[in-house]
C-alpha cells in the first residue's frame, strides 16, 4: 500500500513539472502576452481551490485510495490539455480543467498518507512528500531531454501523462486494499458533556474548528515560505549578488535538493521527538536561512541561507496536513480546508513578495518569510495531537510490506 501512495505523489510531482517547465512554450505557441499567462496560471490556481473544497467530502465519502485512483490518472490525463491547441479559449478551459482535478489528487493523495500513518503507527508523511519532490525531478529531466531533442510540446506533455497513468493503473489494486478504507475511518470526536456549557468550557467541536483554522494558519505561513523560495530564489541571486542565470539555478537546486533530502528522512525523527519539535526547531533553521539570505554578500553563503530554508521547511507542511488528517472523522473535509488555506499561500505569497519587492527591493521583501518562520516557531504547538489507535492495531494486523 505505501508503494501504492508513493506512486500517486510521484504521478502529481510529474504532472506539476511537466506543467511548470512547458508553460513558455505554451506561451510562444500561442502568442499570448506575460500578462494573459499570469491569467493561465490564475485558472489553474482557482481551479485547484475548487477541486479542493470539491474532493474533501468525497474522500469521506467514497474513501481516500478509491479517489486517489479516479483523480490522479485524471489530473495526468488534463495536463496536456491546455498544450493542445492554440486558441486562447480552450488553453483557459484546459488550465481551468487541469486545476480542479490537481486539486482533487492533492486533498486525496494527502488523506490517502494520513490514513497509511494510521496503519504504520509513525510519521510517514514527509517521505511521501519527498516523493512529490521526486516526481518534480523526474519531469523536469523528461522535458529537458524533450528540449534537447527539439520533441514537441504535444508528444511531451503526452508522454509524461502516460507515465502518470500508467504509475497509478500499477497502484489500482492496493489504492483500494481493504485496510486503506479501514484505516481512513478515524474515532469520532467525543461528544461534549451537557456540564461543558455550565460550567463555560469550549465544545470539543468548537475547539476542533479553532484547531482546523489554526491549522490552516500554520499551513498559510509553511507554504508561503515555500513559494516564495520556488519562485524568487533564483531572481534573487542574479539582482542581488549579479549571479548568471546559471548560479541563480544553483541558489534554486540548494533548496529544492536540502528540502527534497530533509522529507526523505524528517520522519525518523518526528517519532523520536515528536511533530512539535520538528515544526518549531524547523522554523528556526527557515529564520536562520532565510536572515542568511538576505545579509549575505557571496553566492556560496546565499546558497547555504537557501539550503537551511529548504531544510527547515522539509517537514513543516507534511506535518501539518497529517495532524489536521487527525482531526476527527471528517478528515477529507477538514483536510481540504487546510490544504486549501496552504495553496492559497503557495500562490499569493510570491505574489506578495513581488509586490513588496516592486516598491522597496526583492532582498527587502524577503523579509517576509523571516517574520512568517518567526511565526511558526511560536505556533508549532498546533500540530501536537493525542494519537488514535490504528485499526491495524486494533486488530492485531501488522503493516503491509508494500
């Protein structure tokens, strides 16, 4: 089963690169102007906040694996939809399409990980997320080879949406296992005591609800850190130091390789010490890179500030999607609220720093994920949660080996 969900992250890594690096093609193709591909990128955005909100309540509904299964081939298959055809029009309805069902693999494939850590009984979350990471790496070089043998963008964007169907027609049988279902049924949330009201006590409901905002707060400031890395750390260091767009590259690839290294192993040792510990002692390493950054004056050390950043955030997101899986039995709905609240941060907040960045300076404005890691570190608390039994502990089953 574990096999099984590695491969939908990776079918969604796949998909999101392949997106991300044909999308300047997409705009010689068409002829449209910066402005009418920032509208491109804003539809699938808006589309994936929908697929969201959409897939939480079929997750509880219909099971985690079992819309994994339907939603990740799909998002495959949408992606090359915008690449073809030249009218404007339809590369819209395309973007618009691939948005709602990248929506809908991210909320499923994230509930599909909760319940697997049910059965595990450890935090397994942030491997599978390195494996999302993974998936970017193995599009990216797919399309870089395309580039290199001048392949078109149709036969591309194609092969890699055969890749993702094929990685989830070779996961179909475990996405439906039995234990997956089971496990994806968490305890239900106590009742609260008719003396709560006396005696003045929150609900449990009420507080459940603070602690999905709270949740979702904390997933806002993760991944604003995170997008902002994604999109400015390479500008970064070619205004700033007048780095080549090659080492500005680099200042990208220290991040993305210390955060994609940080996922593969931050699970050992959030069993050892706990979510609390990894989010908070993270957040410091994400201040600490990013003050780096911003102060440094030669390339290798605004490498380093990226590679601390990157590590440091490793294990903030997974965890937080994970505790917010943990929530009650609703954990599709609670889950897409909270990865929806995340996502709108992965796209506002590189807004913002542009934004800061057009009225004072780009080093200036990345400030921003200095004050948002400062946040996490006294928010970590969030994520602390009393853990259920599994139903595989329940039932005296062990862990599958896939």
């Amino acid at each position: 089963m574990r096999l099984a969900v590695i491969a939908v992250f990776m079918t969604f890594g796949i998909s999101i690169a392949a997106w991300a690096v044909h999308l300047p093609s997409l705009q010689r193709a068409t002829g449209i102007s910066t402005a009418m591909l920032g509208t491109v990128i804003l539809l699938h955005g808006l589309g994936a906040l929908v697929g969201m909100q959409v897939s939480g309540p079929l997750s509880d509904r219909w099971g985690s694996g079992r819309l994994a299964l339907g939603t990740a081939p799909l998002m495959a298959a949408c992606m090359p939809l915008p690449f073809l055809t030249d009218s404007v029009g339809w590369v819209f309805c395309g973007a618009l399409a691939f948005g709602i069902a990248t929506g809908g693999a991210e909320v499923s494939m994230n509930a599909a990980g909760v319940a697997l850590e049910r059965v595990y009984q450890r935090p397994i979350m942030s491997s599978f997320h390195g494996m999302f990471s993974i998936g970017n790496v193995i599009g990216s070089g797919i399309a870089a080879i395309g580039f290199l043998v001048e392949a078109s963008t149709v036969v591309m964007t194609g092969l890699m949406a055969a890749v993702g169907i094929t990685l989830m027609v070779a996961a179909s049988t475990w996405l439906r296992h039995p234990m997956l279902a089971e496990a994806a049924e968490a305890p239900d949330a106590p009742e609260a005591p008719d003396a709560a009201a006396v005696s003045g006590q929150r609900s449990p409901r009420k507080s459940g609800k603070s602690r999905v905002l709270l949740l979702g707060a904390l997933a806002f400031l993760c991944l604003l850190c995170e997008g902002s890395a994604m999109d400015w750390s390479s500008l970064h260091a070619q205004e700033h130091l007048g780095a080549s767009p090659a080492q500005g590259a680099m200042a990208f690839a220290a991040f993305v390789s210390s955060m994609t290294i940080g996922r593969l192993v931050v699970d050992r040792i959030a069993h050892r010490v706990g979510a609390v510990a990894v989010v908070r002692y993270g957040s410091v390493l994400v201040v600490a890179g990013a003050l780096l950054v911003v102060t440094a004056t030669m390339l290798p050390f605004t490498m380093l500030g990226w590679a601390l950043f990157g590590l440091g955030l490793a294990g903030s997101a997974p965890l937080v999607f994970s505790a917010a899986g943990n929530l009650g039995p609703d954990s599709g709905r609670v889950l897409s609220r909270v990865v929806g609240m995340g996502y709108l941060a992965f796209l506002a907040g590189p807004a913002l720093v542009g934004w800061i960045g057009e009225v004072t300076s780009l080093n200036t404005a990345l400030f921003i994920p200095v004050v948002a890691g400062a946040v996490c570190v006294l928010a970590a608390g969030t994520v602390r949660r009393e853990d259920h039994v599994a139903p595989a502990q329940q039932s005296g089953a062990t862990p599958p080996v896939r």
